[in-house]
C-alpha cells in the first residue's frame, strides 16, 4: 500500500533533520517523513566530524556557506541553549608558520572583517604564546567566535522534538527511486511505494546518485575524501588549549592537519585529506568498487588527478606513515612526539566535483517544482544546519 505524505525527506543526517525541523515550525500541520538507509540518525558526515561551530572566516562573502554559516551559527547556539545541549565557544587561533603563508592568513583576517566577525584579532608570535604555550608561529589571527560541540547530540534532540511533532521516521530502508508525477512525487524504497507533493533530499555520500534519479544530466560527481585523526593522550593533553589551526591551501576546500579540543576534553590532531576507495568507507583498507569507478572514469577527477597527483601522493603515505603525520603535526606544535599520539576515528567527506575537474566550494542545491537535492553540503554544513532547513523550508511552502 502507497503511504501519503505531504513532505518526504531522505536523509538522516543533521541537514535533513533540521530541515524537517524548519519545515514543522514553520508549519505543524504538515504530514512528513524521513527515509534513512542506516539504523539511526547522524551515522556518516554529521556523526564522524570532529564538533567544531565554525566562525565562518573562511568563506567567499556573500556566499552560501558565508550567508548560512553568519545565521546558522546565531540559529545553532539559540537552540542548545533551549534544549540544554553543551558547547563552549573557546575560540581558535589560524597559525602562519613561515613568511610564505603571511599573505594568506592576512587574506583570512579581511575574509573575516568582510564576513562581519566580531573580535578578530591579529596576533604577533608573542601573543600567539600566550594562547597556545606550545605552538610554533610567526604570527596569528584569533577567531573568539568559534566553538566546540558533539553534533551526535544536537541530531538525536531534534529527532526527539519531531518524534513528538509526528514526524514519522524510516529506519534502514534505502531509497531505489524517485520518479515525479503530474501532482505527486513516487518515492520507492527497498521496503515500500510513498507519495509525497514535495521531495527533499540530503543524502551525503550518496547525494549525486540520488540527485540523479530525477536530474540524469546533472554534471556534478561525489568523489569521497577520507579524514583521519589521531588522538592525544590524556598525559599530552595540555599541549592544545583549545583549537590551533594552519593557514589552509587555497586551492582546496580542506582547512589541513590541526589540532581540535573536542567536548569531552579529548584532543584530535588532523584530519588529512586521503581519497577514498569507498563512499562510506571509514577504514583505509575499504574499498568498493563501484563507488571506486565512479570516481576514476568521473572526467572531472581525472582532471584534478593529473592537476594535483603530488600533493594526493603526499596525502597517502601521510595516510600509512604515522611519521609523516606526526612531521605535519609538528610544523603547528614542535613538542608534539609519535608516542603522544593513539590512532582515532576517521570521517568522509562528501565533495562534490563538477566535469571540469573544480571542487565545488560552497553549497549546492538542484531542484525543480516538487523535488529538492542538497547536491553539496560539506562543512560548514553542520554549523549552517538551521539555516540551510529554514531555506529550505522556505521553498518547499512558498
């Protein structure tokens, strides 16, 4: 039997949650459902990040990340502090370690001025000692509004708060197709038919197949980049204060190794940036190899491959050699030993790539007048959780 929704979302992860969120404030008689492939909410990019509430520093003004990072940021905190959830804005200081990247973290100050940060502060070598005792830098810039967080956690309240609103949930059921009518929009599971006036899709790792299902011409790729961390031991802990980053290679969309203090006091240091053989695949033995030939005969990645084969090199013995990765760590942190180090976690990082080998940098959304796609959604999305929801939202009741 068909079962009738107004609102169909697919995908559980902190986007589609805070969408159907907006979506139910915005107006609590809708009938609505989210269709999700795992056992729970937040199992892939929202689960397996490392916390941080971005600043949005970063980010070419008047861009989707810039405009929904400066409001989802404001929206993210009113809504811990309503439901209780734990944060701490602690701050972050950017670190130029050689003349060579004095440009760029001075590029990132103005980014920030032009972004309207509140408290920026550019720092001298002796300055940046007193916030972090043991970092290695020329010179600084401190970002006061950054923050730490465990998304985990803001994902199973709002799923709470739409559980009680009659959001209805699909566990481990995985999407076949989306096929759209004159009226309705027929979504197909493994499980069951449903129909739906309006479609939205936040499916991650997997948003260009989806996406494809109702746009097969579209010209962008998810070539999956893996994050590895270590983890400070506790007797190393104090070595990080709070958060210490590099300044970042503009011609990527990856911020390089840093050194996170998470919300229950533990440390990361990285991530890098390692290809993955899988979609999903959280180990660096995983590999899949559809999702494999997906990318390699993808035009666009063979492009970026023949472009940037050095530094994906580096990226891969950095993966296997821990020496290597500790070498990185020790440009921002020089005390910083193998042995402090314990192997962590590991995140994929959905990026999307057009034909012409670009890394889409910023948000991306493909739609139509039943059907949404969150085609790229990398971070800052977890920060802009509730604005890109309320976007949506937006479109979905006009």
């Amino acid at each position: 039997m068909t079962k009738n929704f107004d609102v169909i979302i697919i995908g559980a992860g902190i986007v589609g949650l805070a969408t159907a969120f907006e979506l139910i404030k915005k107006n609590p008689a809708l009938r609505m459902c989210i269709i999700e492939k795992e056992n729970g909410v937040a199992k892939h990019q929202t689960g397996n990040n490392s916390g941080v509430i971005h600043s949005g520093i970063y980010y070419k003004p008047g861009s989707l990340k810039a405009v929904n990072c400066k409001r989802g940021y404001k929206m993210l905190l009113d809504f811990c502090d309503e439901y209780k959830i734990e944060y701490d804005i602690c701050g972050k200081v950017i670190v130029a370690t050689d003349t060579n990247e004095l440009q760029g973290l001075n590029n990132l100050y103005k980014r920030g001025i032009e972004n309207e940060l509140e408290g920026l502060k550019q720092l001298s070598k002796e300055e940046l000692k007193e916030i972090e005792p043991h970092v290695n830098g020329i010179k600084g810039v401190l970002v006061p509004q950054t923050g730490i967080i465990d998304y985990k956690d803001v994902s199973e309240k709002i799923k709470e708060l739409l559980e009680e609103k009659g959001v209805e949930f699909r566990f481990e059921e995985k999407l076949v197709d989306i096929k759209i009518h004159s009226a309705v929009v027929e979504v197909i599971t493994n499980r069951g038919y449903y129909e739906a006036g309006k479609v939205v899709t936040c499916a991650g790792l997997q948003s260009d197949r989806v996406a494809k299902m109702t746009n097969p011409g579209i010209n962008i790729k998810i070539v999956p980049f893996r994050g590895e961390y270590y983890m400070i031991t506790p007797a190393r802990r104090s070595l990080v204060k709070n958060l210490i980053y590099p300044v970042p290679d503009p011609q990527f969309p990856f911020l390089g190794v840093h050194f996170t203090r998470m919300i229950d006091g533990k440390v990361e240091a990285g991530p890098n940036a390692v290809f993955a053989f899988k979609r999903e695949g959280y180990d660096k033995f995983d590999i899949d190899f559809l999702d494999l030939a997906d990318s390699l005969f993808w035009k666009g990645f063979l492009t970026i491959a023949k472009k940037f084969w050095k530094t994906g090199l580096m990226e891969f013995y950095r993966s296997y050699s821990k020496p290597a990765f500790v070498k990185s760590l020790q440009r921002l942190i020089p005390e910083i030993q193998s042995a402090d180090l314990e192997p962590g976690g590991a995140g994929i990082r959905a990026q999307a790539c057009d034909s012409n080998g670009n890394l889409i940098d910023d948000f991306l959304f493909v739609e139509n007048e039943h059907v949404i796609h969150v085609c790229n959604a990398p971070s800052p999305a977890a920060t802009s959780c509730f604005s890109i929801g309320k976007t949506i939202a937006e479109k979905v009741t006009s």
